[in-house]
C-alpha cells in the first residue's frame, strides 16, 4: 500500500486550490479530489465580480487581500479593473448606500461618493433617475470560466496532484489515517480538509459532524453583444443587481436572485419569476437594454451558514481536520483565505484570523 499523503482536500475550488498551494510551498504533499472538474462549481460559475462595495464589512481586510491576489493573477484569469459604481435611486436607498459605504470605508476600502453629474460624466448609458452614488477605483472583474485553467497550470507545476470526476462516498479514521472512498479507489491521508462548498455538509456528515450549511441558487445571465453601454461594474444599494460589460460587448448580469434546487440533485434550474425582475431592474439601470437579447441564463450553488461568515478552522472534536468554505463573496476572498487555511494547517502564525467552525451561529444582516 502507498504511503499516505499529508492532507486530502476535497473540493478543487479555489479556496481548495489556494490552500494546495500555500501547503505544497510549505512541503506538505496534497493531493485534490473533486467530484467534477476543477474550478466548476461556484469558482466556475458566478458572474466574476470583484467590488469592495458590496462586501460585509468585517470581512473588509480579507476582500482587500483578497483583491491584491486576484491583481497578480492577471491575464491568466481574465482580471480588468474597471472601477465600480454602486446606485441608488430612492432615499431610503440612499441612506442604506450611505450608512453602508461610509462603514466599509472606515474598514479601509477606497470608497467615495459622487454626485449624479459625475457619474453621468463617466457613465452615459445609466438612467437619469440615480438619487446617490459611491465609487470605488479598486473595483472590476475577473472570468470565472477560467478558474479551472488557471489552477489546473499552477497545481500541475507545483507538482501537486488532484484527481477530477472522482466524487468522495465515504470518509473514516482508522490508526491516524483518513480513508477517502473515491470510484478511483480509496485515498489515504493523515490530514483532511474539506472544501467543497454547497457539499459540505453531507460530506461532514461521514465525520459524524453536523455543519449548519445551506445552499443558495444565485442565477447569472448574459447578453448578446452590445454596443459600449458599461465601462465600469455597476452595482445597486440593494445588492440585488450586478453588472459589468465585457472586452467582446456582452454584458453579464448577477445580483443573487435565486433559482430552484438543491447540491444532491446536479444542477440548479433558473426560475422566471426570479429571473425576470432580475432583468428588469438591469434594465431600469441601463434603460438601453431594452432591446438587448438574453443569450443565456444558468444558476451556481453558494454554500452559507447563518450569520454569512466564514467556516474556516478545524472541524469540532475531530484531529486533523479541517473545513474551509460558506461565505457570500467568496470568489473574491478565495485565493487570500486559502493562503491563511494553509498556514493554521502548517503551524504558521496567521496574518490575520480564521473563522471557528465551532462556534454559536447567529445570524446578522448580510
């Protein structure tokens, strides 16, 4: 029998690859298991927004991080930084804008307000009908779809290796090890990290944990290719709308309305009684697509816990386990907190703290 490795990561997301990576640099051998392929899940399939605007403010510092990484990723993820704009266009939106932005400003996030006329300036396309804007330069946009390449190349030449379409059915402990049963065949390791996002929680389940994980069903659609309407992401003080416009002239629109489902059962199903007002507050926002086609819409699973902070740390009561995922804005702090869920797992000091999976969840405003 092969001698087992360091750690088994379930989940080849990037937070799952992220980690990988901090380990192997630290001399660890991991290898990756997924039960699809690498960076299709929620890295893969969520509209690639990268805004400080519209992150909780306590996790500010990890989005900040978190952008840095996304910054020296570059090309190979398809990285624009286009600066962004969040609306509103009652005045109980502009209060919440206010309240909100002047918060996560004070947590160190460069965001400004602007007057309409400045935003119209930079702006043309967007309705005369804005009550108040904030700005925030460091906002832009990465391509999801290439998640998977990129990670695939950086795991490849740092001799990590992971192991796709191989979906773990069962998980025990014996002498020490953990035994992954994969249709590969069974993989042994001496630590564990899970990293499987919306699947966490059956998976836990293997170890006799309960994680207090739910899924959500954000949907994502894009147009057919437009004329320059959008040079910025453009976001709403609600959080229900996200939008940015791509070098080939399609528009990507996001904002979490949700679609029908559930993990188990493969891939979500877009709902029209969601997907419409979806449509229709883009469209209130940039009045210009009224004439624009929808060429596709499609759904990703987001896993979150009741007070919308992250899982990360070791699994309660069990030895050399861990679990690392469950955070609405994940994609953006993804490659920074996998680098501090490898260096807890190294023994390193941490630049900044982890989430207790242990601890009492209580849910606060999102």
């Amino acid at each position: 029998m092969s001698a087992p490795f360091d750690i088994a990561i379930v989940g080849g997301g990037i937070m799952g690859c992220a980690t990988a990576l901090r380990l192997a640099d630290g001399g660890m051998t991991a290898v990756i298991l997924d039960q699809g392929d690498l960076g299709q899940g929620a890295s893969g399939v969520n509209a690639g927004t990268l805004s400080l605007q519209i992150k909780r403010v306590a996790l500010m510092p990890y989005a900040l991080r978190g952008h840095r990484e996304w910054q020296a990723m570059g090309d190979a993820v398809g990285f624009h930084r286009t600066g962004g704009y969040t609306l509103a266009f009652t005045a109980d939106e502009a209060a919440l804008l206010q309240e909100r932005q002047a918060l996560k400003a004070a947590a160190g996030a460069p965001i400004s307000f602007v007057s309409p006329n400045e935003l119209f300036t930079h702006e043309p396309h967007l309705a005369r009908k804005v009550a108040a804007a904030s700005f925030c330069a460091e906002d832009g946009y990465a391509n999801a779809s290439l998640t998977g390449a990129y990670y695939r190349a950086r795991l490849s030449a740092a001799g990590v290796p992971y192991r796709e379409r191989q979906e773990v059915r069962d998980i025990s402990r014996t002498q020490g090890t953990y035994d992954l049963v994969t249709p590969g065949g069974t993989i042994r390791a001496r630590r564990i990290l899970l990293a499987a996002g919306a699947w966490l929680r059956p998976l836990a389940s293997h170890l006799g944990v309960d994680l207090p994980v739910r899924a959500r069903v954000n949907t994502v659609s894009v147009t057919e290719r437009q004329p320059p309407l959008l040079g910025s992401v453009i976001g709403h003080a609600t959080g229900l709308l996200t939008m940015k416009q791509k070098p080939n002239g399609t528009l990507l629109i996001g904002g979490g309305w949700q679609g029908a489902g559930q993990p188990q059962d493969g891939r979500g199903q877009v709902r029209m009684d969601t997907l419409r007002p979806n449509l229709a507050l883009a469209q209130h926002v940039v009045p210009a697509l009224a004439k624009a086609r929808i060429l596709r819409s499609w759904t990703g699973f987001e896993a979150n816990v009741p007070d919308f902070y992250p899982l990360a740390g070791s699994l309660p009561g069990l030895e050399d386990a861990f679990v690392l995922g469950c955070v609405r804005g994940g994609y953006t702090i993804g490659p920074y907190i996998g680098k501090l869920m490898g260096d807890l797992i190294l023994g390193r000091e941490l630049e900044l703290p982890l989430f207790d999976p242990g601890r009492d969840f209580e849910r606060t405003d999102p």
